[in-house]
C-alpha cells in the first residue's frame, strides 16, 4: 500500500510539473483558460525552461552561490555530466601527440576524480549523495574546461597571461570543489580544503606517473 502511494505521490509530482509548465504558457501567451488547446511546441519549451534552470544551478554552483544538493537527484545527470567532463579533458588535454593517449589520459583523468569522490562519502557513509554531488564536481570541471580551452591553442595570452590565468582557475577550482565537499560531507572548511587539495594532488601524481609528458 506505501509502495504504491509512493508511485502515485511521485507521478503525480511528474503530472503537476508538466501541468505547471502548461499553465505557465498559459499565463505568458494569454491562454488562461485550463481547457485551452495547448501548441505542439509547448513541450519543447517545457524542456527549454528545465534546462535553463538546471544550467542556472550549475553556474551558482561554479560561483561559489550554490550547493550539490541544489541539484535534482538523477540517473541520468551524473551519467551525463560525466560524458561532458571527459570531452572537455579531452579537448584541453593538448600535451600528447597521439589521440589514443590523450584519450586515454582523459577517461583516467575523469574517473579518477568520481573515484576519489565516491571513497570521500564512502568514509563519510553519505553514498546517498554521490549522485548529486559528482554531477555538481563533473559539471564545475566542464565549466572550467570551457573558460581553459582558449589557453590549449596556446596563443590569445601570451606566455605569462596563461601561466597566471591558469594559476587563477587552478584556484577557482580547488574552491569549486572545496565548496562542494563542505556541503556533501557536513565538514569543516578548513577539512575540506584539505581533503580537495589532497585528492587534486594524488590525483595528478597518478596521472602524471601514468601519462608522461613528452620531453620537449
């Protein structure tokens, strides 16, 4: 019986989206009548108006005015979230001459960053959170690889311009995921500051002892 007042209860939420949508263009087109004859393009603008709300987290997010659990708990945007940030590390991965191998360095370095993730809340017996909380460090690395990619071409900055730019997102980004692991592991900031330069670090160690760079 709770079984299936949960299914209803959650449906139901799934209906009243929908319906609030609907109404919604109702209200901005003039259509206020509940029986009115909805377009075939109001679905669409339904998924328009999601995604932008779900890209308005992750920037808050980015920005240091958001929280992982701000972020709906979903399959599928980790799953997602995760294909993008291998894409983007792959994009700015520029240091191999082989696409096999800055391919591979790519797929380690993102599962690298889920593993380590996933051990912190497993310590932390909070696993429950994983979900939210890898979309939300996958979806900040994504948004640091776009802003990073014009440095990969290597011109537009010069030398120094890059070096200090890529000190300062470097930055940004320890606080990103400092920021992110004081919500989903209810730590101290000072703890998770150290937990994110800790894991950013073996992290590169292992990258690095994996991957070579190529001697110039």
């Amino acid at each position: 019986m709770s079984k299936a007042r949960g299914l209803r209860g959650r449906f139901g939420h799934e209906r009243r989206s929908v319906e609030g949508c609907a109404v919604f263009f109702q209200v901005q087109s003039g259509l206020l009548c509940p029986y009115a004859p909805m377009p075939a393009f109001v679905g669409p603008f339904c998924v328009f108006l999601k995604m932008r709300a779900l890209l308005g987290l992750f920037l808050d997010i980015g920005f240091l005015s958001g929280r992982p659990q701000d972020l709906p708990a979903s399959r599928t945007l980790p799953i997602l979230t995760g294909i993008l940030a291998l894409l983007t590390n792959y994009a700015v991965d520029t240091g191999f001459a082989q696409n096999g191998q800055r391919f591979d360095f790519a797929l380690a370095q993102t599962s690298l960053l889920g593993v380590w993730i996933a051990i912190l809340l497993a310590v932390r017996h909070l696993w429950v959170r994983y979900g939210q909380t890898i979309a939300a460090v996958y979806g900040s690395n994504v948004l640091i690889n776009l802003i990073t990619w014009p440095l990969s071409f290597g011109r537009g900055f010069g030398a120094v311009g890059s070096q200090v730019l890529a000190i300062i997102l470097a930055v940004w980004f320890v606080a990103i995921i400092t920021k992110i692991l004081r919500h989903a592991l209810e730590l101290p900031l000072f703890l998770s500051a150290l937990m994110s330069l800790t894991g950013i670090i073996v992290s590169g160690w292992i990258l690095i002892t994996l991957f070579p760079l190529p001697q110039s």
